[in-house]
C-alpha cells in the first residue's frame, strides 16, 4: 500500500460492509451534475477501497472523483448499512491532498481582490473551513470546505465563488432560475 | 490507457489499438472514457466479483448503440451492456474485458397509454421513475423490485426481475409486451406488438428475457401497466418456527386467496434490520407481511381474513392488519433496505451476494428456509431466509468475515450444498436476481439437458461471441476463481 494512504485503512471494515447496491446514487446531487457510474458515492468508496488496497494507483483523476461532493449526506442517510460515506471522503480528501493531489473542484475559493476583509464568510461556514492566513486574507481550506456555498451566497462583496460544472456556480444558478421561469412562462 | 502496475490492471487483456478513439467518433469526445479510475468502478457490480472493461462508452441514441455494435462485431471486441449495475451475480462484469455500453443516458419515457395500459421506455428508465411519472395516471408499473430506486428497465427485463407485488402481478416476463432490440451485428429488431395477447410464432421477445446481455442489447421496451389499486391492506404476522411460516406461505397459495404482497423475513433478517435502521420489528423466529389489493374494500377485507386464518392455523401470533399507507410505507421501506442492512448483522462481518435467490416448489418452503440455517452452520457463516416467497422465491445471502480465505471457502461448499438441495427438490437456480457468474455452476447442472439448445441459440444470434461473453453457459465452473473478488482475503 502507498504510505500515504495508511490512515485509510481503518476504513477498510466499513467499505466491506458497503454491499454496493447504489441505493445512494440516486439521489447525490453530484452524480445528477456528472452521470457517470465513477461520480456516484459507491464508486467514490470503490475508489477508497482501491487505494487503500493498492489495486489503484492515485492519480489526478482518482482525487478529483473521490473529493468532488457536496457533503449533503443524502448518500448515507440513505445508506441501510450506514456506511459513514462523507466521513470516509474526508479523511481520503485529506490523504489526497497530503500526497500532493487537488481536492478544490467542489471548494468556494475566495477572490482577494474583491474581499472586503468583512470576515462574514468565517463566521457562516459551519465545516470551519475559512479561516485568515497571516495577513488577514480569508482563505477556503479545500479539504475542509464541503462546498455548501452559504459562504458565496453571504459574501456582501460577492468575492466567493464555486466553479463551473457541478451546477452551483453563479452562472450556473442564474442559468437554471431563467429556465425555470421560462419553463413557466410558457405553462402559463 | 495508463493502467496501474496492480495484478488487476495487468491482467486486462491487450485492447484494440485505438480503440477510445473509434469510439469516440461514433457517440462524441465526452461520451467515452478510459481512465483507470473508472475502468475500476465500472469493473464492479453488486456482486463479489471485480474484473476490468478496456473503455466505457455512454451512447445517446439508437442509432449509436448500432454503430458501436457494429464495429465491435467486426472487430472482435466483447460487450458488456449496463443499467445501473445492481445486478447481484456478476452479469455487467466484463470478464473477458471489452467495452462496457452504459445504457443510462437512453432514459426517456416515450409513451404513457394508459386507455392501452402500456408505457414505451427507453431502456436507461429507471423503475422508481417510471412509476412516479405514471402515479399521476392512476397507473403503476407493477413488479417492484426492492432495488427499484436505481434498477433499469433493460437491467431488469435482461434478468427477468420480479419483487414484493410479483405475486399477484407477475414477473417482468409477464409485464412484457414488445421490445425493440439491437443484435450483436448492429441491426435494430421490433419484436413483441402492444397488444396484451399475442400467438403470432415464436415469442422472440420473451428470449430476450432473462438473457442478461448476451443476445441483443434491448433500447425500448412497451411494457404493460395497471391502475393502482383503490385499497391496500397489509398485515404482519409473527411465528415462533420458521417452519410454520413456510407452511402458512403454501397454504395460502394453494387455497386460491389472492395476496399482493407475501413476504417472509427470519430471524436474521428482523435483527438486522432492527440494527441497521431501527424499525422496531418484533423480535421473533419469523415475520410474514400479508397484502391485499383491490377497488372494493369488501373484497379485500375478505382476502386478508383469509389469509389471517390461515397463519393462525400454522400458531401466528400478534396480527397486526392495517389500511394505513404510512405504516406499509415504513415497512416496505425497512423491507427494500434489507439487502444492505445484513451487513450491520454481526461485527466484522459483511453481508455478500452469494447463494442469494432460488425458487422452490410451495411446499418445500418450509423445509428450504431450515435448511439454509442448517447449511450455514456446518459452513461456519451465517445465512438468512427471506424474500418474495409469495411467488415460490426464496433469498439468502451468506454473511462472513471477508476477509478470511477459509470463510470463502465455506461460502463455496454452502452455496454448492444449497444448490444441490434446490434441484432435489425440483426448483430452480434463480428466481430473479439471474445467474452471471456466481450462480452459472449451479445453473449449468440444473440446465444440462439445454445447455446445447442455449449454446445455438446464442451462436445463431451472436456468431462472434461479442455479447457479454463469459456467462451463463460459458460461464468458468468455479466462481470463486472466475474473477478477482471484491473483497481482500488472506
Ligand atoms: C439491494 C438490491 C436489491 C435487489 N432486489 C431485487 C429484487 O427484489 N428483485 C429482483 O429481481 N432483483 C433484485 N436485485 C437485483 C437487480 O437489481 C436486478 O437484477 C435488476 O434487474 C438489475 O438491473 P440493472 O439495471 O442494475 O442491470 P445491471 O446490473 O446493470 O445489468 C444486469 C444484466 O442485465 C444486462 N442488461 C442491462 N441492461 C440491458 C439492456 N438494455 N439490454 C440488454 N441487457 C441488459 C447486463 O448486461 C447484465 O447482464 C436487487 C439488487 C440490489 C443491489
Ligand atoms: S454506501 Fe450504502 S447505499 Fe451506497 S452502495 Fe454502499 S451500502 Fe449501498
Ligand atoms: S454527500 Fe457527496 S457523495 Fe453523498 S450524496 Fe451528497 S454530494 Fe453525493
Ligand atoms: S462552501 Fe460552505 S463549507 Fe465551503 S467554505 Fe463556504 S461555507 Fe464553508
């Protein structure tokens, strides 16, 4: 096994007992973003599992697969075997990014030159994933951060974004709210 | 394709040259991948077996689907047709490698007929979906496999699927009404009609049933719906013997009454599900859910006091009848996570889809759901009696410590020991959930009188062996060994 993923294998009962049904994809808002079998949460324990056994060689693309999630748990609180889904993508984002890979694709990152320093962002975030660097700068810790966006929706400077292609980016929203009201429009 | 250096990814089969970029023109850049991440994720299903595709192809039409058939026919390339992967058996593990056909992006529903009670699909629909886009008709599509939530229509028309209202409504097979199918050579078949009769030669259709990818690759199906029941009744009953639960199931079959629903969970399966999910069943040997259906509540009362009469025949204690729809809900809720609650049974081990359904004849019920306690002790793991046994269908799973070789090694004399016991009795290998790969040894000695007529029946309809080759008939005689396993013994 890769050093790295040592921490990992303490998991390794509970993706044993993940009997891999995909009752959890079905409702994962990023596999509706990205409709492949690898974007579902049991492949995102597949994943783990291949890491941590060493069937899998991580990669760019292992990382981006495991981290990308939005930490909604409609995964594990749809899961009967209660497998900790969104703890065990966690700790492997942890691992991953200790190996040197990019876990942000789902994280808010935040715009310097547009922060005003209000510090809204810190105090919204419920993973504790915004905190100053030493200069006072709020920056999102892509490990942590869940990708909830209440700190881009709270932003007063609107300098927090998320990115394109997962369905939460602003263009994105903005996108969706005209679609549906001119789906409605046309109802009518 | 940058594989691992992993024994998994070196036993992958030397692929086409080229082969992600041909098939890249025919579905669009996007629509193919090779990464091996995702040939890892798509190598699995829910079943213990793990082997390696060399692409993974989304088509977006019909017309796709042919093109990509086409050349993996004259190419020689193995295909591996995919729903939602729940199969329990190995059917969607590419065991000889080659291209795996993920059908989810065919998923519109065509047609909704509910003056010809039929709906037209696409083979990428997905059960539950069918079946909240036909609520608002006063319609429902009837089998109700417990894995409905993600199970495609094509995965489950390719693997004969059946579930809780099987009973009374049947099977996929009888749900059935036509199909339009692509064969190994690309060309597009209509097979079947729309009407509800038909004896107009042979039943082609119906051999696409059941046939798990390996003759065509199915991209509509015109299915038959019914209007959704006025009343539904359901009672649970206790018993303290298995045995007697058993013998209330047959009795109620052969008395004529008509359940919707008659269900049986043992002792195992109440706990587990108990733990997992906490749906406060009563702790007893086994519990049996009775349903009755229909548009006069007269009707139904009357079927349910029979079946009631008739558990209390066989001791049944604790009958708990009810109309309301919040309480069945819950139930068979708690039912449809049964599956992944076995896991949470016992410390350290899993629950893993081994021996996992049969059918036997009624009156066998009973002593089946013995022997399966009786087997799994002399093999030191733990088994469970449950299922859709209202259709003659019994599941099991086998429940282990994964990660112990010997533990495997009695999973393998437990499944053969059960196997030989479901063909003394005359029943069969599968009810539902198909053969594949784990069930294929059982299923070829229950079949040997066939197996040639099966054999030419897939040779005429796929002369290069492209269709997910490596199953049933020509399956490996040991699974254990067919494949990697899912899980790490030592
Ligand atoms: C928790 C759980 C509960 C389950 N409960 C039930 C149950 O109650 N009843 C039951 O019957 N089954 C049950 N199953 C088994 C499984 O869901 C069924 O076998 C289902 O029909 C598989 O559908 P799928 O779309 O997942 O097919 P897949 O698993 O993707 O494929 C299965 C087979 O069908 C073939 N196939 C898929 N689509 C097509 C197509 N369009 N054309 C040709 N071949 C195709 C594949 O090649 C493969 O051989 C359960 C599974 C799980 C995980
Ligand atoms: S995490 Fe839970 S719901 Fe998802 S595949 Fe595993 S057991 Fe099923
Ligand atoms: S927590 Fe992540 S993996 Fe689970 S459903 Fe939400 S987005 Fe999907
Ligand atoms: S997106 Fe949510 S979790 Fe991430 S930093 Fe913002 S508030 Fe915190």
């Amino acid at each position: 096994m890769t050093a790295n993923f040592k921490d990992l294998e303490k998991w390794s009962p509970e993706l044993n007992i993940c009997i891999r049904c995909g009752y959890c994809y079905e409702l994962c808002p990023l596999y509706k973003a990205h409709p492949w079998e690898s974007d579902t949460p049991r492949a995102k324990m597949l994943l783990v599992y291949g890491l941590l056994t060493g069937d899998l060689e991580p990669s760019q693309h292992v990382a981006e697969k495991i981290s990308e999630c939005f930490f909604c748990k409609n995964c594990e609180n749809n899961c009967s075997a209660n497998v900790p889904v969104t703890d065990i993508i966690k700790e492997a984002k942890a691992a991953l990014a200790e190996a040197g890979y990019e876990v942000d694709r789902t994280a808010s990152t935040v715009d310097e030159d547009l922060c005003c320093r209000c510090y809204t962002c810190v105090s919204v975030c419920k993973a504790e994933a915004v905190e100053p660097d030493e200069d006072g700068q709020p920056v999102v810790d892509p490990v942590e951060c869940e990708g909830c966006g209440v700190c881009a929706a709270s932003c007063p400077s609107g300098a927090i974004s998320q990115k394109d292609g997962f369905g939460v980016s602003r263009e994105e929203l903005r996108q969706l709210l005209l679609d549906t009201l001119r789906k409605g429009a046309q109802v009518e | 394709m940058t594989p691992g250096n992993h024994p998994i990814f070196r036993k992958v089969i030397p692929m086409k040259e080229g082969l992600v970029q041909d098939l890249q023109e025919i579905v669009g850049e996007d629509a193919v991948r090779d990464d091996p991440a995702d040939l890892y994720v798509y190598g699995s299903d829910s079943s213990v077996h793990c082997a390696l595709p060399w692409a993974i192809v989304r088509p977006g039409t019909v017309e796709e689907v042919q093109e990509i058939l086409r050349y993996a026919n004259s190419n020689g390339i193995p295909v591996v047709t995919r729903g939602a992967g729940s199969g329990m058996s190995g059917q969607a593990v590419p065991i000889q490698g080659g291209i795996i056909l993920d059908m989810k992006r065919l998923n519109k529903i065509l047609e909704i007929s509910p003056e010809n009670t039929y709906v037209r699909v696409q083979a990428g629909v997905v059960d539950d979906d069918l079946n909240r886009a036909l609520k608002p008709y006063g319609f429902m599509y009837p089998p109700a496999p417990a894995s409905s939530r993600i199970a495609t229509i094509g995965g489950e028309i390719a693997n004969n699927a059946s579930g809780t209202r099987s009973v009374k409504y049947g099977a996929t097979r009888d749900c059935v009404l036509g199909m339009k199918v692509v064969m190994a050579d690309g060309s597009l078949v209509n097979l079947g009609s729309t009407t509800r009769v038909e004896a107009s030669g042979y039943q082609v259709d119906r051999l696409m049933v059941g046939s798990e990818g390996t003759l065509g690759v199915i991209v509509e199906a015109t299915m038959k719906i019914v209007p959704i029941p006025k009343y539904r009744c359901m009672g649970v009953a206790c018993f303290n013997e298995l045995e007697e639960a058993g013998d209330t199931i047959s009795e109620i079959i052969a008395s004529g009454t008509q359940p919707s629903v008659l269900e049986l969970m043992d002792n195992v399966a109440i706990t587990a599900v108990n733990t997992a999910i906490d749906l406060g069943l009563p702790d007893v040997e086994a519990l049996l859910f009775i349903e009755a259906d229909g548009n006069v509540k007269e009707a139904v009362d009357y079927e349910i006091e029979r079946m009631k009469e008739i558990a209390e025949k066989y001791n049944a204690f604790g009958i708990d009848i009810s109309y309301d729809a919040e309480k069945r809900t819950k139930l068979f809720k708690g039912r449809k996570k049964l599956f992944a609650s076995l896991s949470r049974y016992k410390e350290g081990y899993s629950c893993t889809s081994l021996a996992d359904d049969m059918a036997v004849p009624y009156s066998r019920m009973a002593e089946m759901a013995r022997k399966i306690h009786d087997i799994a002790d002399r093999n030191d793991v733990i088994m469970t009696a449950y299922g859709h046994c209202g259709s003659g269908c019994v599941h099991t799973k086998i429940l282990m410590d994964p990660t112990r070789k010997e533990q495997w090694e009695g999973a393998r004399n437990a499944v053969r020991e059960i196997y030989e016991y479901v063909r003394s009795v005359g029943g069969t290998t599968s009810a539902e959930h198909g053969i594949g790969l784990s069930k294929a040894p059982a299923w070829k000695k229950e079949k040997q009188d066939s197996l040639e007529i099966i054999g030419a029946i897939k040779k005429a309809l796929d002369p290069n062996n492209i269709l997910n080759p490596g199953k049933l008939q020509d399956a490996p005689d040991d699974w254990l060994t067919a494949t990697d396993l899912r899980y790490k013994a030592e």
